[in-house]
C-alpha cells in the first residue's frame, strides 16, 4: 500500500520550486551537471548563498551530488524533476497563453 504525502510534503516541495534561486539553480542544472563554483559564478549569487539553496534541494532530492576530487558536482534527479520539468514546459506552451510565461531566447 502507498503512503500518500502529507500536506508539509507539498509545502516544502512548491516552496522549493517558487524560490528564484533554486529555480536558476534548478534550470542551470538542466542544462547539464555543475559545481558550486559554476552555479555562482553562472548566477552571479555568492557562493553561500549557492551552497544554502542546493542543500535545500539537495534534501528534497530534487538535486543530486556526487563528490569529483575536492569538490561535489550537482545535478538534477533525472528520474522525477526532468519529466516534471518536461510537463511544466508542455503545460505552459498548451495552456499559458500570457507572453510572459515564454522565454523568448527558446
């Protein structure tokens, strides 16, 4: 039998996705995997900043690290994120019709 999310599930998980570092995090790690030094350097965040934001990802496993020598290498969860992502797009391109819903660098 499955056990169903309780409602702090959700909150922690749509928190997460409405914050607009974690989502530059989020979209930059679509792209392909990166280090913290990347992402700050990409976002032009300082690096604890950075380093916060992903461990909140990191523990909602919407992020994945892996260490590479000194540093962790990040990426997204493949399994679950990416086809949510997938939908969002779908979602957005069929039903949104508000031209600020589309990024017009695609």
């Amino acid at each position: 039998m499955n056990k169903k999310p309780c409602k702090e599930s959700y909150n922690i998980f749509f928190t997460n996705l409405a914050n607009p570092l974690k989502i530059g995090i989020i979209l930059s790690l679509r792209e392909n995997r990166k280090n913290v030094t990347e992402l700050t350097r990409e976002l032009g965040v300082e690096q604890s900043k950075i380093s916060h934001a992903l461990k909140c990802l990191k523990e909602c496993k919407i992020v994945e690290a892996k260490a590479d020598g000194k540093s962790r290498v990040y990426s997204l969860n493949r399994e679950t994120i990416l086809p949510m992502l997938e939908l969002i797009d779908k979602h957005a391109s069929v039903h949104c019709k508000n031209k600020c819903c589309f990024n017009s660098e695609k």
